[in-house]
C-alpha cells in the first residue's frame, strides 16, 4: 500500500496494439514530473516494453495494467496481465 499524499498512477491499455504505446509515454512522462532533470526516454520506455513482455507475451488478447509510483527516489512500474504480474525500476535523477 503506498504512503499518503504518494503519486500513484494506474493505466490500462490492450496488450497488443496501438495503444500500448501510450503507456510508454507515459511512463516517461511521470518520470520526468517525479525527477528534477529529464530522463533518458529510451532507457524508461525500454523498461516498460521488457516488464510488458514479461506479463503478456506475444499474441495475448487481454489487457495490461501499469501502476507508476515513486518509491526510494526511483520510479516503480508495475505490470499486471491476467495472473502474471511483474515490476521493474527506474533510478530518478536527483
């Protein structure tokens, strides 16, 4: 459970298809806001493609949730596809 007051951001999207990449730019989108310098946005995206490969592999027809939150200076995304889920960090600049 996060601490009050912490960001937590849920997002859906189908796991295969054009709307995947929205989760993407999102992720480097909430890592820039939880950082003070930008981040590098293929480091963030690439770790938000291997968490959702992890979870959904290949020709799967359901949805995957992403959770981003901060947690210990670092921003947290986890992925969640019917029962697989998996997570991966992103260190935020200081």
């Amino acid at each position: 459970m996060p601490a009050p007051g912490a960001l937590v951001l849920r997002l859906s999207v189908p796991a295969e298809g054009v709307l995947r990449v929205v989760a993407s730019e999102l992720a480097v989108r909430v890592a820039e806001y939880l950082g003070e310098k930008p981040l590098d946005a293929a480091t963030v995206s690439s770790a938000l493609e291997g968490v959702a490969a992890r979870v959904a592999p290949g020709g799967v027809d359901a949805d995957i949730e992403f959770d981003f939150r901060q947690v210990d200076g670092e921003l947290l995304i986890e992925a969640r596809c019917g029962s697989r889920c998996s997570e991966v960090r992103c260190p935020l600049p200081a």
